[in-house]
C-alpha cells in the first residue's frame, strides 16, 4: 500500500515533514471516531510517526482522510466543526505529496481553507445566529458549561454561590411552570465586559484573519497575517478546550513558512506546544487557587 509511488520524488518534495508530523501527532493526541475506525486511525498515525516512508506517502493521507470522513458520517450531524476541516487537510496533504508542484498546491490549499474557515465563522456570527453579537452566547456558555466555571469565577467576577444560582436561573422548566422566590441572575460588570470582549473580540479577530488570508498578500502584510493567527490560537485555546482546532490551524499556518523564516517557524511551534499545555495544565483552576491563597 505505501510504496516509493506514493513518495514525491520530484524538486518540489511536497509538505514539510514537520507539518506531516504535526498532523499526526495531533490524530494521536485526540483519538477520534467509533471503535472500528479509531484503532486504524491511530495505528496509521503512530507508524508516519515512525516511519519516514509511510509519513511521505500520499496513501497514507488519503487513508486518514478516509477514515475520518467514515467518523463524521457515523456521527452525523454532530460532529465537531474541525473534524470537517482535518478531513479536508488530510486530504489536502494527500494530493500534495502526489504531485510534483505539492509545495505551493498546499501553501494555496491552506491559506484557503484557513481563510474560508474563518470567513464561516464570521457570517454565522454576524448573519445566522442572532444570539451571538448580543452576547447570550457567552453569557450563557459560561454560567451553564462546566468547563468555562473557572474562567467565569476568575475573570468574570462571579463567586461559586452566584454561579450555582445562575445556573439554577437558567435551568429550563417543565412548560407552565415557574419557581416562586427563586434565584435572580447576577451578572458583575467584569463578567459583562468579559462578555463584551469575547463577543466583539472574536468576530473582529476573525473577521481580520478571514481577510488576510483570502487576500493575496505580500511582504509585511504576510506578517500581519500570521500574527493574527498566531495571537488567535495562543488566546483562544486558552479559555476554549478544543485543542485539536487549535493545532490544526497552526499546523496549517506553518505550512507557508519557509525554512529560511526561522523565527517564524519557532513562533507557530511554540505556540502549538502553548496550546498543549493549555489542554493538560488546568492553569486557569491553579490561578484561581493561588489568588485565593494570595
């Protein structure tokens, strides 16, 4: 399955292997899929891991890609948004290192998507969700979400007791009812403007990046582009625990660095291992304690 035919042998050799690696050691890090794809997708990962040929391979690729698209159809329609595009990726990667112009097939391939992503997100934003610029979006995320409880009690102002009763607020009633003496909703300034922030923040960062990236830009405008990746990822990960997005869209912006731009190619590294520790240090409960400590 994985011969010398499936390795560009051409000048241009295709994707990176840091970026190949990437991609897979993100697959390894989040298992996906039902358990008759999921021992494939990971076997597939840990041997491009190990072996330089099956890394190189584009059937390699085209498998994943496979596998994962199996996933989202098992899953159908709940899958995460980036499992969509990490099907797409590796895809992407698979017919770039099945040509000889691989290089700049998937230095176009990711700008767009990336791009395109972006733009998605700022039209369901601005046009299809009407709960989003008001900002009941967030508000909402961070009473009812668990795994935003600590951001909301740290930047938003709240104490545990105000959280547990705004929950209590938000707890949806059999039709008819309704409680009697029951908990107000409180919402401190700090947690509005955090609200605020996250709202208008997001649909203006993003709003930049769709349009960087879609653009076809040149010398320090490339710069601006990457920063607002980059300033995206090391923020929004931090507070967001989809990590897999995250080192997919870094994974991607790497791949229109060149090797000379080492310092750039630094930045998106450490930023995916930033992303990282983000998943597995709950730096956000060790603060809290701290500031409590303090």
């Amino acid at each position: 399955m994985w011969t010398k035919a499936g390795i560009s042998s051409t000048s241009d050799s295709g994707p990176d292997d840091i970026v190949l690696r990437l991609t897979a050691l993100g697959l390894l890090l989040r298992p996906m899929g039902p358990w008759e794809v999921r021992p494939i997708i990971l076997a597939i990962a840990g041997m491009s891991l190990l072996l330089p040929r099956v890394l190189r391979a584009s059937a390699t690729w085209y498998a994943l890609a496979g596998l994962v698209a199996v996933r989202i159809v098992v899953d159908w329609p709940l899958s995460d948004n980036h499992i969509y595009l990490l099907a797409y990726w590796c895809l992407a990667l698979a017919l770039a290192l099945g040509t000889v112009n691989g290089q700049r097939i998937l230095n176009t391939s990711s700008r767009l998507l990336i791009g395109l992503v972006f733009l998605m997100a700022v039209v369901w934003k601005v046009a299809l969700s009407p709960d989003y610029l008001d900002g009941r979006f967030f508000r909402v995320t961070f009473i009812t979400d668990e795994r935003f409880a600590t951001s909301a009690l740290l930047f938003g102002g709240l104490t545990e007791s105000q959280l547990d009763g705004n929950r209590e607020y938000l707890w949806p009633l059999p039709d008819g009812a309704e409680i009697l003496d029951g908990p107000a909703l409180v919402e401190p300034h700090a947690f509005r403007i955090m609200v605020a922030l996250l709202t208008w923040g997001g649909v203006i960062g993003e709003a930049l990046i769709a349009a960087t990236f879609l653009l076809s830009l040149a010398g320090w405008n490339l710069a601006v582009r990457h920063l607002l990746l980059l300033t995206f990822c090391a923020v929004t990960y931090a507070l967001a625990p989809v990590a897999g997005f995250g080192w997919l869209l870094l994974t991607m912006g790497l791949v229109s660095c060149t090797k000379e731009q080492r310092l750039l190619r630094g930045a998106y590294i450490s930023t995916w291992l930033l992303v990282l520790l983000y998943s597995e240090i709950p730096w956000a409960e060790v603060l809290k304690d701290w500031l409590r400590v303090v």
